[in-house]
C-alpha cells in the first residue's frame, strides 16, 4: 500500500490528515507535526509517494524535495504573492476573492510547478478563511491522488508578499472602519498573534469583529503587561 504523508504544525492540516483518514482509499497516511521530525532519515524511514504540506511556514530540505514529490499549497493565485503571510497580504490589498495554488516544491520559494488552482473567498475572519480553505486542499488532495497530473510552470507577472511579524499585529495608525475591521478579521484565526493595542500597563487583543455602519463591534482580551 502506498504512503502518504502530510506535514503540517497547524489545527487547519491536522484536520485534513484525520478527514483522508477517515477515507477508504487505497493509501496509509501518516503525519508529521513537528520542524525536527521533518527530515530526510524520517521520511526515508516512511518513504511515501506523495508528501502534501498544507499550513507549514518552514523552507524545505532540499535533500527531501529533490528524492519526493512534494507538493505545497499557497493560498494566492501564484505566481503572484509568492512569500509568507498571504492571507493577511492579501486583505491589506482589499483582495475579495483569491485562488489555493497546489504546487511542487523546489529551489525557488513558491515558485514550483502548478498541478491545480481552485477558487477561494476572503470574506469573514482568518478562521473563517482557513477553515474553508482546509476543506478546498483535501478535496485537491483526493483530485491529485486519484489523477494522474502532471504539475506546469508558473505563468504571469511575479509578485513576492514581504513575511508579517508579530509586531505587525499593532493597530498603530489605521483609518476608516473598514479598514480596521479587515485588520481585525485577518489575524482572528488559531495559533496567529491577534490585532492589538497597547498602553503603558495592558494589552488589548481585537477578535471577533463585526462591521455596522457607523462602528465595529468586537471582543477584547486584556493583558497586564510585564
């Protein structure tokens, strides 16, 4: 039986991995959560056919993608938004709508091979965002196991997102309601660093938001600061 095996440290690949599981398809997955375990004695140890890296911000091995077909998803329309960050880039750009792009790993960061791009919305939170995407990327998963595609090169106008920072999160001097709430709703999702405020003694963190027409509505934890 074929393995598969998925690398993926967030709660949106984890799901994919337990949803093919679930599956009755002829393949055994396996799954690889952690930075240090993902390097070539391990996947050697596993040897898969396909390993798909959904939700993963580390460059890699070339040792590994060179002996296996790797293949990762980036959720803009490549090659434009090549780099990190691309959700949160994409809203700053008052993109509405963008494409996952299911690509082979290579020398050039983003910049593989595409097998297949399928359509996805940027309305409501990160979460949001995220968990539609999740179900878009097992559904391509299935499609690339069961068909034989072979992946072309990227075509258009290169484009690279500069990879955000905690720090970015601040909400320092943004204008207009909109553009708050979209601030807001970009880093509402697990595991990122929310839309914050700071004072000299607390932090505040922005989740939940909800646009009117003349005010947003949202909820705030508050921190002490050390």
């Amino acid at each position: 039986m074929n393995k598969i095996l998925l690398i993926s440290n967030k709660i949106y690949g984890k799901e994919i991995y337990h949803k093919l599981k679930l599956l009755n398809l002829p393949y055994k997955f396996y799954l690889i959560n952690q930075k240090e375990k993902f390097n070539f004695k391990n996947i050697k140890n596993i040897n898969p056919k396909y390993i798909f890296i959904p939700y993963w911000s580390s460059i890699v091995p070339k040792n590994i993608y060179i002996n296996y077909e790797c293949i990762n998803f980036h959720i803009t329309d490549l090659p434009y938004g090549r780099g990190g960050t691309p959700l949160q880039n994409l809203i700053l750009r008052k993109f509405k709508k963008t494409k996952i792009t299911a690509f082979k790993c290579d020398d050039i960061l983003d910049g593989g091979n595409i097998y297949l791009k399928k359509p996805l919305s940027l309305n409501g939170s990160a979460k949001e965002i995220f968990t539609r995407a999740s179900d878009k990327i097992f559904k391509m998963i299935i499609e690339i196991l069961n068909k034989k595609i072979i992946p072309k090169p990227q075509k258009g106008k290169i484009f690279k997102f500069k990879r955000r920072n905690q720090a970015d999160s601040k909400i320092t001097t943004i204008k207009g309601l909109r553009n708050i709430y979209d601030f807001i709703r970009m880093l509402d999702a697990e595991e990122y660093p929310k839309a914050f405020i700071d004072t000299t003694h607390f932090k505040f963190e922005f989740s939940n938001a909800k646009i009117y027409k003349n005010n947003i509505t949202a909820s705030v934890k508050i921190f002490n600061k050390k």
